[in-house]
C-alpha cells in the first residue's frame, strides 16, 4: 500500500510539474561490430568449405548481416587447427566455425586437447549423406558389383581415397571392410575436392564423397553412384543427370552393404559468449535457410534436412559423440 501510494504521489508531481513521460528506448539485440571470421576446419573444395562459402554468398547477397562473413580454411591436423582457434578465441563473438564429424573423431584420433564441449553449440543446418563412387567407365553398376569384386580380390588390391586419416571417410571403409571381409588400400587427402578428382583420374577405385563433392562430376558423366550410407534413400526427385536423380540411388543398406552413416553439418561459437550473441547466429541462419536459394542448395547437395538448436542440438551432441567412440574403438583410432 505504501509503494502504490508513492508511486501515485510521484506520478501526480510529474503532472504538476508538467513532465512528459516517455518510455526507454529498447536495448538494440546484439549484433556483430567488425568482420566475422568464418573457419571452416577442412580444406578447400570439400563439402564443408562448399556450404560456408555459399552461405557467405546469400547472407552478402541478401543482406542478413551489416558485416560480412570471412571464410578461412584452418585445415591442418584433421581440423584441429581450426577447433583449437576457436577454443582459444574465449568469448569473441566475431569468430564462429562450421564443423563436420571431425568435431569428434579429430581429438579421438589425434589426442589433442578439444572436445566439443569447449565451443557453444549454435545449431545444426542439416546432415550431410555420404554415397559410394566409382568412376563411370568402371564395370561397377551397382554396389553389389563393387563389393563382389572386392571380395574376389586381394587385400589392398582396391583403392578408397577419401578425406583426411581416421575421420568420417575412413570410418565408413573400415565398416565396409568388415562387411565385405578383406582389406581396402586408404588414400587420405586433404578435401573432398581433390578426393573427386582422384576418383575422375581413376586413380583409386572408389569414394565415399558427399554428393556436393562429387554432383559435378556425375552430372558430367565421369562418375557413378552407386548407394547411400543412410536409412532411407534421398528424398529429391529432380534428375541431376538425364536418367538419374538423387532419390535413384538406392541404399546401401538396400543392396547388400549393411552401412549406415551420416554427418553433422553445425555451427559453433568459441566459448564464453552470451546467450544473446549465440541467438543473433541462430536467427541468422534460420534467415539463410528461409532463402530460395537454400532450398536449391540443399536439393543439389541431397542434405538430409535435419535442424535444431539449444537443447535439442546439445541432445544429439551427445548422442553422436558417444556413438563416435564406440566407432573410433571399433576401428582401432582411438590415439593411445
């Protein structure tokens, strides 16, 4: 009773003395000052460094942002060059990085001192898929093609070139290793890009590439697909070359080769931002993903079109950390 009284009297003074009252001006949200330093921790030309550089496209294009996003490939120690910048950027809004799987398997196998845990999550933009390659000119039409001729023959015989040593990529080979029953020669190489090209050279026998890194080079003719590494085949019906869309390619699982695997494609921020400047970056790129060109980008890269953020993201974080583990384990990466 007594502040209502107060409040009143004061009020009644204001009047008198003939004040206009105005409400504050709201606090504008956060928003970056300077450049943000985007890091990409893979090279150049791979699946990750292709969606980062597509979305510094369309946030400049369209306006989401008064500063631009700088792209920077910090490839170096399977990506650790890149986590570790990160990590040791505490607090600096101005620096956010898109990971792939070897936000897990790089500290697993390397032993360097990261863990996902050390950046803020910001959110997932999709998963990305990974498809078995040959070359075109292959005799291979299909995965049971492939599989059978490794089966008929030597250990090391058949070449896999794949992205880096010990992460996704080789993941996948060592599965399809036991599956098959014999040994597959790994060439690692620094990104998805130059993995193609190998494949395109013939030389190596085959890939696991995400489709971004390999849909040139189908739709020129130089390479074939032959299955998915996930549950259920793509779902994009538009044909990529003059026979064939994504949602064609069978899964693996489908055609004899019980492997299954997908990759997170996220956003982080170093760690000891506010809660404030992870939600400028979310909204961000909700705006990017509400893009037409998002949609089209995400047809010709076949994402598995899975988002999330917060406590949902942190969930599965988890999940697919321990699930990393037991695959590392499995594989013999795990640095001793």
């Amino acid at each position: 009773m007594v502040r209502r009284i107060f409040s009143r009297a004061f009020v009644a003074a204001g009047v008198a003395a003939g004040f206009a009252f105005t409400p504050f001006p709201a606090v504008a949200a956060w928003e970056p000052t300077k450049p943000v330093e985007f890091v990409v921790p893979a090279g150049a030309g791979g699946g990750a460094d292709q969606m980062a550089r597509f979305i510094q496209g369309v946030v400049a294009k369209n306006n989401l942002m008064k500063q631009p996003l700088i792209v920077v490939n910090k490839s170096g120690g399977a990506g650790a060059e890149g986590f570790l910048e990160v990590k040791n950027a505490k607090g600096d809004p101005h620096k956010i990085i898109i990971t792939l799987s070897n936000l897990f398997t790089t500290p697993l196998a390397t032993g360097v001192p990261f863990n996902w845990k050390d950046l803020s999550p910001v959110a997932m933009l999709a998963l990305d898929e990974f498809v078995l390659w040959v070359n075109a000119e292959s005799a291979y039409k299909t995965a049971g093609d492939y599989v059978n001729a490794i089966k008929g023959g030597n250990n090391g015989q058949f070449k896999m070139a794949g992205t880096g040593s010990k992460q996704e990529d080789q993941i996948i080979t060592v599965a399809l290793e036991k599956v098959v029953g014999k040994k597959l020669t790994y060439v690692p190489f620094k990104g998805g890009g130059d993995v193609a090209v190998q494949l395109v050279g013939k030389h190596v026998d085959s890939t696991v590439n995400n489709p971004i890194e390999a849909i040139a080079h189908w739709r020129s003719g130089s390479l074939r697909p032959l299955c998915v590494f996930d549950s259920k085949p793509m779902p994009y019906p538009t044909k990529v070359t003059a026979s064939q869309s994504w949602q064609d390619i069978p899964t693996c699982k489908s055609s004899g080769l019980d492997v299954e695997y997908t990759m997170l494609r996220g956003i982080f921020m170093p760690p000891g931002v506010t809660q404030e400047q992870v939600d400028f970056y979310i909204d961000l790129f909700k705006k990017v993903q509400a893009q037409p060109e998002w949609k089209k980008f995400s047809e010709d890269a076949a994402f598995n079109a899975t988002t999330m953020s917060g406590k949902q993201f942190v969930d599965w974080l988890t999940r697919a950390e321990a699930t990393h583990k037991r695959l590392m384990e499995e594989a013999g990466f795990i640095a001793k």
